[in-house]
C-alpha cells in the first residue's frame, strides 16, 4: 500500500493500457491516458464530480475497476509543503477530499486528493452533511399529559408526562454522491417549570404515565410537583375573573449523534424542544356534614 497525492496522478498497473469507454468517455472524476509501450494507465483526478461510484478503466485484456472511498484521516499534512503554481497548491485553494482507492487488480492508493471542479468546493464532508442533516430535523414539540387532567389541586401531587409515543429515537439521512450522513436524535430527560416560582424539576425521562385503573398507592413518579398556592392571584387573562393561571413550561432534551460515510461520525450539540401551557391551581372544596346534637 502507498499514500500519494493525487492532484496529480494515479499509476493503476494493467496488461494492456487503453483510454476507450464503451460509452466514448470516462466518468467523471476520472480522465484515463496512457502509454501503450509502458503497459500502464495513468489515472488522474480531475473533477470531484460522483467520485462514489465505481469506475471501470477498460482495456485490451480486461478491465480494472477501482472503488473510491471517502478518507477520514486527517491528512492535510499531505499538502503542506506544496510548491505555489503545482497542481497540488492549486488544488488545496480550490478545496477538495481525500479519498482511497482499491481497484480489482490489487492495486490500492490511499489519501488520494480530489480537488473542486473547476474551482468550485468540492464534495460536502459527512460532518456538513450531518448538519443539514439537523436543520431538517422534525423534533416535535412535547405533547404533555397531566393527573388530574383538568384543574390542578392545591397540595395534591400533579403527575406530569410527555406521551411515550413521542419518547423514542428519530433519524434524518441525507447524502450527495458518495458521501452520506445519518443523524439520530434521542430524547433523554425533560425539564418543568411549574410557574409557580418553585426551581425547575428535571426528570431523567419523560416522566411515567398515571395509571387511572390502580391505587395511587400502588405507583409513582419522579416528574411530579405539588403546588402551594392557587393561582387565584395570577393576572386575569380572560373575560373571567377566575381565568388566572400559571405557566407551566416543559423541555425536552435530545442528545444527537451521527455516522457517515468512511467511518465518519461523533456527537452533535444536544436540542430541545419546548411546550408552554396554561394551568389552572385551585383549593380543594372541603364539605363538612354534621347532626343536631
């Protein structure tokens, strides 16, 4: 195995050299010429074009095929050094990537360079890739369920949960020519704020549904607040006077990662999600009977 900068050109060893094409031309990115008394054919790369496909060098004896894939090392080292006006200093200015080269006859070129076409960025990385990936990402909003379901009860447990259906991972794959990403967002812990002034509580999940067919005794919940206080004395927000509630808030957190082509991948910066609802506190009515004595 050898690494070479190919900016310039490719030696890929065959019987018998010929640039004909069945269909009167290479693929691009690949400009095939030769030597018919060196017994040789000189690849070079001349276009970044769709450099993922497999590309056939026909010839009188045969044919080699040679498969590029995309190079994750890190191998800008490569270019260092180069002299101003080669090829390989005007194809670090144009922008391209490396990649590595196996073909059918053995032959094996690793770090191979592909400059821009004509000038132009070159193909997108994985890593690019994978946030556009992201920004087309269709997180959705937390879909909040409570108990009780209607007003919440002064100094009484509010359970509080995001439908489980909405509690599992979502991917987004997007890809250009050879190189492709895939991005998976997983939801990993919510947060509430009851609006009541009270600090926010985290839960490490979504919180656990409550379960109307058991005894309360019988479950739990680490997602849950108790108020206080009604919310009698919030601002009215309605034409009726007991149109004063809190403002409960709820985020949902989503760590993210991604795998792309040549081994690419890693961890991506966490999102969120939020929803926001108006909630109702009131005091427990009290009915007290009693009997002349």
């Amino acid at each position: 195995m050898r690494r070479t900068l190919a900016a310039a050109a490719v030696v890929v060893s065959v019987a018998s050299p010929s640039a004909a094409y069945a269909d009167g031309g290479p693929p691009a990115p690949v400009v095939v010429s030769g030597d018919n008394h060196k017994g040789e054919v000189t690849t070079t790369v001349s276009s970044a074009g769709s450099t993922g496909s497999v590309q056939t060098v026909s010839t009188s004896s045969g044919s080699v095929s040679c498969q590029w894939k995309l190079d994750d090392t890190d191998n800008t080292v490569l270019l260092e050094g180069a002299q101003p006006g080669s090829d390989a200093a005007q194809a670090a200015q144009q922008g391209g990537l490396f990649y590595n080269v196996i073909c059918s006859d053995g032959s094996m070129y690793l770090g191979v360079f592909v400059p821009g076409a004509n000038g132009a960025p070159a193909l997108p990385t994985p890593q690019s890739l994978a946030q556009q990936a992201v920004n087309r990402m269709q997180l959705p909003a937390p879909d909040v369920r409570r108990n009780p379901a209607g007003d919440a009860l002064v100094n009484l447990a509010t359970w509080w949960w995001v439908d489980p259906a909405q509690w599992r991972p979502l991917t987004q794959r997007t890809a250009v020519g050879p190189v492709w990403a895939e991005v998976t967002a997983q939801p990993v812990r919510s947060v509430w704020d009851a609006g009541d002034g009270t600090p926010p509580l985290s839960c490490a999940g979504g919180g656990t549904p409550y379960d109307a067919s058991r005894s309360p005794d019988a479950q739990s919940t680490d997602c849950s607040h108790t108020y206080t206080e009604s919310s009698a004395g919030q601002p009215q927000t309605g034409p009726n006077p007991n149109d004063r509630f809190f403002t409960v808030t709820v985020t949902v957190y989503w760590q993210v990662s991604f795998v792309g082509a040549g081994g690419a991948g890693g961890a991506l910066p966490v999102m969120t999600r939020t929803t926001r609802f108006p909630l109702r506190v009131v005091e427990r009515q009290t009915v007290v009977t009693g009997g002349s004595g």
